[in-house]
C-alpha cells in the first residue's frame, strides 16, 4: 500500500473533528456530561491491541505463529471489542435509564463511531511496513 499522503491526513483530521464535534454538541445541547465518556472508551479502544501486539511478538523470528502468541493477540482483540462495544453500549444504557437524552446518545453513538473509525484509519494509513 502507497504510504498515505497530506490530503489523507486532511480528510481523517477532518472526520476526527467532526466526531468530536458531535459529541461535544450531545453534551452541550443537552446539559449533561455524560456523553463524554464515550470519548475516553473510543481513545481507550486500541491500546489493549498495541500493547498485546508488542507483548505477543516473540524475540525470536523462528517461534511458530501458533505457540502462545497467538493468545495474547486473542486478548488484545477481546479487550478492543469490549471498549467499542462499550462505546457504542453505554450513550444508550445512559438513554434508557433518562440519564441523557435520545439526541444525545444518538450523536454520541455517531461521533463516537467516527472517532474510533478515524483512529482505526490512521493506524492502518500510516502503519510501517516491516522488512526482514
């Protein structure tokens, strides 16, 4: 894949503001904070993968694919899919309980998905190719 040039990192900032945007406006239209949370899910979404990744890369190029490694990638993935669907789960959890409103979850849910989309856009744009 080309490497991504100035008028991808334009077009994925862009996105990144507009999903913040959108959950700036479901809190402030609202009068209630609560959306925000979302945010911190979204940003804290690909950690576990990125940790997991380093963690399960053995220091040896000759160790099979399928001896141990493999399992800690396994747990990166479960912790990324329980934060995104946490992302997604808790704007409506905060909704049914009339903790915030239907606008706002629906904008939450939206910007938040266009946030954690955009993340996962940027590491996959602008991963390094290794050699050996």
């Amino acid at each position: 894949m080309p490497s991504a040039g100035l008028k991808t990192i334009i077009a994925l900032s862009f996105v990144l503001a507009v999903g913040f945007l959108l959950v700036i406006l479901s809190c402030a239209l609202w009068h209630s904070y609560f959306p925000l949370l979302v945010v911190a899910t979204y940003v804290l979404a690909p950690v576990p993968n990125w940790i997991c990744a380093h963690c399960g890369a053995g220091p040896d190029d000759f160790v099979e694919s399928g001896s141990g490694g493999s399992a800690v990638l396994d747990l990166g993935r479960f912790f990324t899919g329980f934060l995104v669907v946490m992302g997604i789960a808790l704007p409506i959890v905060l909704a049914h309980s009339h903790i915030i409103e239907i606008g706002a979850m629906v904008m939450s849910v939206v910007g938040g998905l266009l946030i954690y989309g955009t993340i996962i856009s940027f590491t996959m744009f602008f991963q390094e190719e290794q050699e050996f």
